[in-house]
C-alpha cells in the first residue's frame, strides 16, 4: 500500500483491541480483589483524561507522528534522544507482551511444547501481517472484533442459563482496605491504559477531513472497552471468587472452563483463547508497527521490511537472557516512577509546548 | 502452449505496440486482387468473384468462406451488382469513383457498410467476415459486414445453474452476447468500449458499463489496462482475468467470470463494469467482492428468510471447508481435553488400530476425493456410472474395512467435498481446498493455536488485496453498515432502496419503493 | 519477503517434541487418595476405550493402577510409570479421598489439583465412608462400562435435581475451605453390600469376609447378576472445618442443609400428623434468607417453601382450603423442628458453620465481622438461632380426596 491510511471505523475496533488485549493477559489490579472492576471503571475516567490530553497534543501538531511531534517541540537533537527512548520502551514493551503470550499459549494449549517454537511463530504471525501495512491490520481488526464478540456471547449465555453467577463474590465492596485500591488504580491506570500513548502515532493515518471526529470516536471506544474489560473481571469474580482470581494466572481462561452449554457443545475453553490470542495479537502488532516506524524516522535510509525483521530476530534470540518478574511482569518490570515519566510526564511537557506555540501563532495571525 | 508468454507479455506492456506501415490500395483490380492472394496465400477458403459491370467495369467481390453468410453476400450484392444495377441504372457514369460512391451510397441494400484505403485494414476487415467490394480504376474497397457463421445456440448454463431464473446463458460470439445484455437492460446509458486484443487474433474485447451509474474510474482502469496488453493471441476470458488483474501474488481470485446475462445485468445496474471477450461465453465484472461470491441468483428468488438462511449455510460451509479437517486434527492430537468423553473413546477405540496418523489418513481421503472430482470431469459419457460406484466402493467401503483410514476420516472428507460443491459455482472454492490443506499442516504441527494464528495471517492477507482498487473484503473489512442488506443475509427489495456504496456509483438511489410493513390498517 | 516467511514457518513447524499418540492416551476416571504410613497412596482408574468402543468387548472397561509415593505428585509419577499408557487427566471426573487424609486436611489435594492444567474445574471431590479409596474404585457396577463415571453422572444428574446430595465444583470447595465461616460439605461415596446368602455364622472374621466380598464387587461376577452383590452409593455427606472432615450428615439432613442453602432443588418433606398418618409433600422452591448480627450473636433464618403435596394419608377433606393451611401449618412446625435439631447439631457435635453464617456476616457487616473473625470457632457454637419456616402448598394434585 503507498497510501497508509485507516478510517474512523477502524481507529475505534483497534483500541477496543488493544485495550482488551492488555487486560486480558495480565491479571491487573490483583491485589484489590472484589474490587477489580472498580478500579478498572476508576481508571478508565483518569484515561480518559489522559486521552484527552494525548488528543489534545496530537491535534496542536496537526496529527502528525509522534517522532515529528518530539521533533517540533524538543528540537532535533533533544528530540531524536527522546525518540530513541520511546522506540526503546516500544520494544521493551512487544518483548514482555511476545513472551507473555508465548508463555501463556504454553501453559494452556500446548503443554509440553517448547516455548522457543511457540514464540517464532508467533513473531513470523507478527511480521507477516505487518509487512502488509496498516491498512490491511486496520481492516482485519474490524473482522476480528465481530469474532470476538462472537466468541463472548457464548461464554455470557452459559453463565446465566447454568447459575453459576454468585453475587456474593461480588461483596463487600471496598473490603480490602483504600490503600491497596488507589495503588492498584494507579497500576492500571499505567497500564492498559496509559499505553494508549502509541494511538499519537496512528492518529496520523487518519484522513484530514475526518480529523475533527477522532476525539469523540476514541472515547467512544475507550468506554467500550472499559465495559468489556469490566464485564470479563466481573465474570471471572462472580465465577471463581476473589480468592481464585487474585492468585489464578490467568483466570478468565479458568472461569471460561466452568461455562458450558450442556447438550450443544460441552467445552468453551477454546473461545476463551481465541479472544485472549487475537486481542493479545492486535496489541502486540500494533506495537511493532509503531516501533518500526518510529526507529524508521530515525534514520531515513532504513528500510520497513528490514527493521520489522531485526526487531523480530532480535527478540525472539534474546528472549531466553533477559530475567523479569515472572508471575507480575506486564506491570511490574519497569519501575513505576519510569513509566511514569515516560507515558505522563513527557506528554504532558510536551503538550504544554505545544499549546504555547499554537497560542503564540494564532497570536501572530490575529496581529497580521 | 508457452505458460510464461503471459508474464513476457505484461514486461513487454510499457513499449507501445508496433505501428504497421500504411498500404494503400492499387488502382488496378487485378494488382488488388493479386497482392490479396500474395499475402493471404492461395488458401481455398478465399473466395475471390470477379465481375462485370453493366459498362464493361471489372468489379470485385472477395470474402472468406466460412465466415460469410454466403447466402446474403450473393443475394444482396453479387444480384444487385450482376442483374440489378443495370436495371436501375441504364447510363453508368464516365468517372469511376462516381460509380464506385453511386454503388457505395444508393446501391447495395446492407445496413452494415464502410469504405477504406488501406490494405492492412481490409485484411483484418476480410478475416473477421466482412465481405470487400472492389471496382476496378478506384484506389478504394467497400466493406459490408455478412458475418454469418455457427455457433452454438443458447443454452442452459454448465456452470451456474439456477432454479428459480432464466436459463439462457452467453455462446462465444460476442455481438449474441452484447445483444442478450440489451435485452435485458434497454436503457440508453448502456455503453460499449470496444478494444482488439492480441496481434494475430485481434479478439473483440467490450467493456460494458452503464453511463451515469458506473464509477468512471473502473472505466479507465479497465480500459487502459487492456490497452496495455500485449499478446500474439487471446484465447479466453481467464487469460484476460489474469491479466488485468490488480499485480497481488495471491491464490484468490479478484475477478471472476460469469455466463449467465441476468448476473450480469444486475452487476451493471449496481455499479460494476463487464469485460465481454470474443470467442467465450463468459463475461468478466469488476470490481469483485469476496462476499459477491456467495449471492447467487436464487436468492432473489426465494423469500427472505429462507433466502438468508441459504446464504448463511454457504458461508458456514466455505469456513467449514477450511477449518474442520485441520480442527479436527489439531483436536485429536493436542488438545484431547476439549473433546468431550464419549466421542473422545469412541474415536480412541477406532484409532487403534489404524497405521496411519490422523494427518495422514485425512490427506489420504481428500486426495482421494480430489482424484474422483477429476476423473467425473473428464470421464467419457459411457463409463459413467460404473464410475461412480467403483469410487464410492474403493472409498468408502473397502479402505475402511481394511482398516486403513477410520470413518471419521472419511465423514471429514466427505463432508468437506461435499460442502465444496455449494459454492462451487464461482471459483472461489479453489483456494479453499488449497486452504484446506494448509490448515491441516498447520493443525498437526502447532495445534489450536497454530491454526488461530494461521486464520489471522489469513484474514489479514485477505485484508490486503484489492480488485480494480477496492478492498476485497468489502464491505465487512471497512465496515459499511448500509451494505449489509444484501452480505450475509438477504433483506427485503423494499429495504434495499440504495445501490451498494462500496460500488462508489454516481446515481445512488436505486427506487424508492414504499416499505410495506408501513401500510395502515 | 512474504514467501519466504512462509516457508521458515512450514521448515520450524517439522516439529521436534514428543507428541502423544491417542493409542497412548490413558484417560483417567477417576483418583483415589489413601493415606499410608508416610505419605500416600493413589489410585488411578484408567478406562480401555477397546471394551467400550466396541473391539473387544470382552475385556473389562476400566483398570486400575496404585502406587505409594511421599507426596501426591510422587505416586502420580510412578502410577505414570507403572501403566501401559500416558495418563491423561483432563477427562477426570472423581477424586475420592479416604477419611484419614480427610481429616488431616484437604489442601494438599486441592493444591495438587488445581495446579495441574489439565484438571477440570467441574469434577466432584468425594470422601470414602468407612472404606478405602481404592475398593470404590475397584468396584464394578452395572449400569456404566465406568463406574466412577457413573458415580459423576449420577452426581451431576440427580444433584441438579434434588436435594439429596451436595452440589459444588472444585473452585467453590476451595473457596470454602480456607476462609472462616465457609464451610463446606462433600459428598461420601460408600459402598452397599449385600449380605452373602451362604455366611450365617457371625463370628467370621471380618477382614477377609470383606475381602472376599471386595474380590467378589470388582469382578465381572457383579454385573452378571441381576441384583449385585455390591453397589456404590452416597448416603453419607462429611461435614468439614476449614479444611479437616470433623463428621458426617445423613441424607435427611443433606436436604435440610441444602435448604438453608437456598438451593433450588426438589426436597422430600414428610409428616406423622396424629403420630399415624403420613402425609408428604415435595418442595420444588424455596426462599431462605439469613440476616446475622454477630454483634448480638444472634442469626435470624427465614425459611420460605413451597411445594405440591404428594402423598396424603389423613382423612381430612382438601377441598376446604383451611384443611390445607392445617397441613401446611404441620409442616412448617416439622421443618422448623429439623432445623432447628441440624443447627444443633452443627453447634454441638459437629463443630462446623456449614451454613456460612459467617459468610454471610462477611459480606454483609463488614465491619462486625472483622472484630469477631479470629475466634470465630468459639463464638459460632453460642450463636442464638432463631428459624421463621412458612410452608406453603401450592398445588394438592390431580385429585382432592381419596376417602371418603
């Protein structure tokens, strides 16, 4: 494709993907066990505020990409530093989600497999879906998104229809105690959702006419997400019980193993791994196309195909020698005053830049 | 037959095609007629009738037998220029281009006529079936078109067989067909770009649209790209399709060819453009939708919910097709906990004492099966049926009695061919029963997940391609709400009162038929 | 560029692990766990899909593997070793465990079962009364080429319908068996044996008259007969706390239980109206509602249930409605007395809150919980208890009255 270009459409099923993509792996907020689904409805308001923000950043740079966007405020040599850290942290961050799938898909399916062949191929999955361009990943999101409504409803019907939500697993709220709460909403607030800073680099892709609608369009699917997100965590609570759920690894994959439709088909195990693989996938190829371009505009002589291949090559070698925490590690390996920094603290700079800039050019246009 | 000549054909596209030197006619009959004979050799087939005349004039009358309604040549210009001409005319003026425009003009009663001067044209004029009048002293021929050939009547169509519509169906020559399609659609904005495709076959390719409807850009794109082609001879629609489809290295079909004049009727009034080629009774339309592969005739025959239903079962089978062999393996063999207990020991207990794994014995059937699919294509007419039950014993019978294939194999195998005939009519279940295949590898090494992940990288692929520009998976890949009237189910005509967007036509409003549910009591 | 990423996939996948053939799957019925000297013994029942499936129908269906090991996964490996196939255990449906692991507690069990991937959360954890894990799995009984999967269907069938049995799956066992004030209450397999017609003296030796009957209950000689000798049953239901079996309900009182549970099953109620006639009903609802106030100690149960009479052997005429209030009046006196006698029982012999009060004061008065939630065991046997039943019948059959 030499056009590179997704519609509103498009934008909004791949952040209700990556959104859900996240959550569904990682167990986030753990520690505050009945009250997962409120501190995911709780963070979900404070990223929206931070989408607003990102929105806001993007449109003062007229939605161009984020590299151009460090570039204009930060200047070139500051700007390319910055660059290299974000494209740093891109990697950082397909490296854990690559070795968490694998890991996962492991433990689940294929018992027994080695974890090597479990991440090639899901790295060559990766590479040869992003070799075909964001168009062709924009539109097989829209697909994706119908299956995997398709694979949910299922698991809702069986639920209900068999009995087997508790709402006394639901209560007491707020037992655990606030502290634990306000830690575990600022974990997710970090993390799925301040993830939501690699959308600047997609907002680009949408045509210009079109650009005034975006903001209203990401919030429709923030909320949208949110609610999935919301509804699985509440299922897995009512299913398993606080206790399951905080110490599960990955518990919507136990509670989906309780669903079933006796009479039409006895295991719904394996909708649950479809939904967990193809949003995890959505997220983790939304991530190398971000951080191939964004290592691409570091330099204008490296090419797309050879740096998506690299940036494979080099994780999947790598993988077996870098230790992480193994049972926390999507939210836990950086510590958090980076990621901090890196998703709240750069962006807000940034922004704030940006606005003096754009309050002093529209004040040059009104003195001409 | 050279199978690259296709590709030397597309690299050779950028040069313009070789320009021919103008020749023009000789004054003298006999220098004419001789040249004629040189070139086109002393073939029996050249007719060549010289007369006379009512003023001692030599004329010529040459045609190719065969292609000529001999019949017409000779009642309507031999009789007029032998026995009528010098009734009408009992003073024959001195010039000889007065009598050559006289004849031209008021003469010769044919509604198909035109002059020339130049000997290439009047070659390429004669081998398609026109007949040349010369006239001695006169640097210049008449044509007059008497095509009059065989060709097979029309009938039901072999491929695509419909219940519930008409069953005529397009023959190889080009003007029935374009003639067939003004029956149907008599509206004035119905145009016809005429190419010649290939140096020595020079095959009448028409791009049909209708003016007014039809995108223009599909227009351009299709006329320039056959103007791009350079060919020595264009033998049926499928060459063309291959090459003027958009360059993707992919095994699904982007155009596709249809016999049957209401298919395409209904694809021009939507917005599509048909490519007719002289010499088959197929026609191309463009741009092809994947989903338009699965919308046959019949539904707009049936009433709506059992029409849905029909179009339902379809796609269930064309991902059926796909999917289930390699689920099945990939069940079997990593994750027995999925299946459920009873049918988890009865397969056990079939299996073991099979030789072969799973993999192996369903490629086994599905081989076996493809090679009864070939053979009933090419039997000859009188083996037949003995044919039919040879296979069904050899397949179903005696392998699995001899224990080499289970019966699970088998039902999988058959149900997997089986399903491959509902959507045969097009050729879009080609890549799936190479898709079939792949899944299979894909399900015996990597299990679930293998195939999850190999889905992805199919739809993703899927995704990608376009046909004359258009994504192939529209309109479910950029998602189009109106569109899906007519996708995965069909709805009421009532409904369905705009042309499809993805189609991008200029005249959006197909009627405006009031909804019937909204009469009042 | 895509090609040959293709191709390095298609090369890869030329797999290199050992895969497990179906020929070589074992699929595993049912477990049995037996505590021994210093560790464990555990019983596999495999299942030989040849006898059911069909080839060879002479062979018995199931067989059954044992080891000894220190710790469960120890005998799971060697019992592993020991069979002819990979045993599989996504398909188990049973764990038996015998009393004395019971009474020393069930986490490791839980612990070695929900570790394991490839067992299901949907199987049922019974407790062997006064036999060994191993006999009830060595016993054969007729109706199912599987008998410990008849036990499961029979568990999972019937306890969806009535009230006679315990009803949970592993997750909900496990929820209950470390929080306070949750405890939990397991089925208990025993096994049914009829008296052998030639053995009248008493003073046989014990051991090896159950011997001989445990030859004669796992060979084919019991399914021949029409009436067999040995059966599996589950008339006993083990009480826990915590995690440790401290006794056993009967299967009167399983229905009691489960209607204090507010579970919606059918329960078999029956009354002696004037110490001579019998007159039953059957409760298909039933609407229980536990208000606690750990503060006071006091619980307050409200029983409501409903039913349709079944059985009526007292001459009164029904078709007066007050009859019918008369009767419903008795029962509702009776439930109350049963529950009110289980309750004790919980309180006084069996130390355990099966009932969940506790539970219930968790999720309800947070805050008064928390005060009382270390002692718990002290303060729930002087709990003041007060039962409010309300029978009601709704409908009294096809017919009115049989005598006149």
């Amino acid at each position: 494709m030499s056009t590179r270009r997704i519609n509103l459409n498009q934008l909004t099923v791949l952040i209700i993907l990556y959104l859900i993509g996240g959550t569904a792996i990682a167990n986030v907020g753990k520690h505050s066990s009945q009250d997962i689904w409120v501190v995911i409805l709780i963070s979900s308001i404070l990223g929206g505020g931070l989408l607003i923000l990102y929105h806001r950043l993007s449109q003062l740079n007229e939605y161009k990409g984020l590299p151009e966007i460090f570039r204009a405020c930060l200047g070139k040599g500051l700007g390319t530093w910055v660059i290299i850290i974000y494209a740093s942290f891109f990697l950082l961050r397909i490296f854990l989600l690559a070795t968490s799938l694998a890991e996962m898909a492991q433990l689940t399916l294929m018992y027994g497999e080695s974890q090597k062949v479990i991440l090639a191929v899901l790295l060559i999955t990766v590479v040869y879906c992003s070799l075909y361009g964001i168009n062709a990943i924009g539109r097989s999101a829209e697909i994706f998104f119908g299956v995997i409504i398709l694979c949910l409803i299922p698991f809702f019907i069986s639920v209900f229809s068999n009995g087997l939500f508790k709402y006394d697993n639901l209560i007491p709220i707020f037992a655990v105690g606030t502290i634990k709460i306000r830690q575990d909403i600022f974990r997710t607030f970090l993390f799925p959702f301040g993830e939501l800073i690699l959308f600047l680099m997609l907002f680009q892709f949408i045509p210009k006419k079109e650009s005034h609608k975006i903001l209203k369009r990401s919030c429709i699917a923030l909320f949208i997400g949110t609610l999935i997100i919301v509804l699985i965590e509440v299922m897995n609570l009512a299913l398993l019980g606080s206790d399951l759920v905080t110490n599960f690894k990955y518990p919507f994959y136990n509670a989906m193993q309780l669903a079933t439709l006796r009479g039409l088909i006895d295991r719904l195990d394996p909708l649950a791994i479809i939904i967990i693989i193809i949003s995890g996938y959505f997220k983790l190829v939304l991530y190398f196309y971000a951080g191939t371009i964004t290592i691409q505009s570091l330099n204008k002589k490296f090419k797309y195909k050879w740096v998506l291949l690299i940036v494979a090559l080099g994780i999947f070698f790598v993988a077996p020698y870098i230790e992480y925490d193994k049972t926390n590690f999507l939210v836990s390996t950086l510590p958090y005053k980076i990621m901090t920094f890196i998703e709240l603290g750069i962006p807000i700079l940034l922004w704030l830049i940006s606005e003096v800039k754009n309050y002093q050019q529209t004040k040059k246009t009104q003195v001409i | 037959m050279d199978l690259f000549r296709f590709y030397k054909g597309k690299k050779n596209s950028q040069e313009p095609p070789p320009q021919l030197k103008p020749k023009p006619l000789k004054t003298s009959l006999k220098e004419n007629v001789a040249e004629i004979k040189n070139v086109l050799g002393d073939v029996n087939d050249l007719l060549v009738r010289e007369l006379e005349l009512n003023n001692g004039v030599k004329a010529g009358v040459i045609g190719i037998d065969g292609l000529i309604d001999s019949e017409q040549a000779q009642r309507l210009i031999i009789y007029v220029l032998t026995i009528e001409l010098p009734l009408i005319d009992s003073e024959v003026p001195q010039k000889r281009q007065e009598l050559f425009d006289r004849i031209f003009n008021s003469r010769i009663s044919m509604i198909d006529a035109s002059t020339g001067t130049d000997f290439n044209d009047l070659y390429d004029k004669l081998l398609t079936g026109q007949v040349v009048v010369l006239i001695d002293g006169v640097p210049q021929c008449m044509y007059f078109d008497c095509k009059g050939w065989e060709m097979r009547s029309i009938n039901e169509p072999a491929t695509e067989k419909s219940l519930r519509g008409p069953k005529d169906s397009f023959v190889e020559t080009i003007r029935v067909n374009t003639a067939t399609l003004r029956r149907r659609i008599k509206d004035s904005r119905l145009r016809f770009d005429a190419h010649q495709v290939g140096s020595s076959s020079k095959t009448d390719v028409f791009v049909a649209y209708i003016e007014g409807i039809t995108n223009p850009e599909y227009v351009k794109i299709a006329n320039d790209r056959i103007k791009k082609i350079q060919l020595d001879i264009l033998l049926n629609t499928s060459e063309l399709i291959q090459l003027i489809e958009d360059p993707q290295r992919t095994i699904f079909p982007r155009l596709i060819e249809t016999e049957r004049p209401d298919k395409v009727a209904a694809a021009l009034m939507e917005g599509q453009v048909a490519i007719f080629v002289d010499g088959t009774p197929f026609a191309i339309l463009a741009p092809f939708y994947f989903t338009s592969a699965f919308q046959s005739i019949d539904d707009y025959g049936n009433e709506t919910i059992f029409a849905s239903f029909k179009r339902i079962m379809r796609y269930f089978c064309y991902f059926a097709i796909i999917l289930t062999p390699g689920f099945y393996i990939a069940l079997t063999t990593f994750h027995q906990e999925m299946i459920p207990f009873s049918l988890l020991i009865t397969i056990i207990s079939q299996r073991t004492t099979q030789p072969f794994s799973t993999f192996v014995e369903t490629l086994i059937v599905l081989i076996l099966f493809e090679i009864l699919r070939e053979a009933s294509l090419r039997k000859p007419d009188a083996i037949g049926d003995s044919m039919t039950i040879v296979g069904s014993l050899i397949i179903g019978q005696t392998i699995v009695e001899a224990g080499l294939v289970s019966y699970a194999a088998i039902i999988m195998g058959a149900l997997t061919t089986i399903a491959s005939f509902v959507v045969s009519s097009t050729k879009i279940n080609v890549p799936a029963r190479i898709l079939t295949v792949c899944f299979m590898i894909v399900g015996t090494q990597l299990g679930f997940y293998g195939i999850t992940l190999a889905f992805i990288m199919l739809i993703t692929h899927m995704c990608s391609l376009t046909s004359f520009g258009e994504p192939y998976l529209a309109p479910l890949a950029p998602f189009n709400l109106q569109d899906q009237k007519d996708q995965l189910v069909r709805l009421p005509f009532n409904w369905m009162k705009k042309r499809p967007q993805i189609l991008k036509s200029q005249d959006q409003v197909r009627h405006d038929l009031p909804n019937l549910e909204k009469e009042d009591n | 560029m895509k090609r040959i990423l293709l191709v390095i996939c298609v090369v890869l996948l030329s797999g290199c692990r050992e895969q497990v053939g179906l020929k070589e799957l074992g699929l595993v019925a049912g477990l049995g766990i037996d505590k021994i000297e210093d560790g464990y013994l555990l019983t596999a029942q495999v299942v030989n899909p040849n006898a059911i499936g069909g080839n060879d129908s002479n062979a018995l269906p199931i067989y059954s593997v044992s080891a000894e090991g220190e710790t469960l996964y120890e005998a799971f490996q060697k019992i592993d070793n020991q069979s002819i196939h990979a045993l599989y255990l996504a398909h188990l449906h049973v764990i038996v465990i015998d009393e004395t692991t019971a009474e020393e507690g069930l986490n490791p069990i839980l612990d070695f079962a929900l570790r394991h991937t490839e067992i299901r959360p949907d199987i049922n954890i019974l407790v062997a009364y006064e036999e060994t894990s191993q006999d009830i799995l060595n016993v054969l009984i007729p109706n199912d080429p599987i008998p410990v999967s008849q036990l499961d269907i029979y568990v999972s069938m019937v306890k969806s319908h009535t009230g006679r049995l315990g009803s949970y799956n592993l997750y909900d066992t496990v929820k209950s068996v470390n929080k306070t004030g949750l405890d939990t209450v397991l089925n208990a397999a025993s096994i049914d044996r009829e008296p052998r017609p030639d053995n009248d003296s008493e003073d046989e030796d014990d051991s090896e008259d159950q011997q001989d009957k445990m030859d004669v209950a796992s060979s084919t000689d019991n399914i021949s007969k029409i009436l067999p000798e040995s059966n599996l049953e589950i008339k006993h239901f083990a009480v826990f706390n915590d995690d440790k079996l401290v006794g056993y309900l009967d299967d009167t009182e399983i229905q009691l239980y489960n209607i204090l549970q507010n579970k919606d099953k059918y329960y078999i109620l029956k009354i002696k109206v004037e110490d001579d006639y019998y007159v039953s009903m059957e409760a298909n609802r039933v609407n229980t509602k536990i208000h606690t106030q750990v503060a006071d100690r006091k619980v307050l149960i409200n029983c409501e249930v409903t039913g349709i009479l079944t059985e009526n052997r007292y001459p009164m005429d029904l078709s007066a409605g007050h009859n019918v209030e008369i009767l419903e009046e008795y029962f509702s006196e009776q439930l109350k007395k049963d529950l009110l006698a289980l309750i004790e029982k919980t309180q006084t012999e069996v130390k355990a809150d099966i009932f969940r009060i506790g539970g219930h004061a968790y999720n309800w008065e947070n805050e008064n919980w928390f005060n009382v939630k270390g002692h718990w065991d002290e303060i729930y046997p002087t709990l003041d208890f007060e039962v409010n039943v309300d029978v009601v019948i709704e409908s009294i059959g096809d017919i009115e009255n049989l005598y006149e």
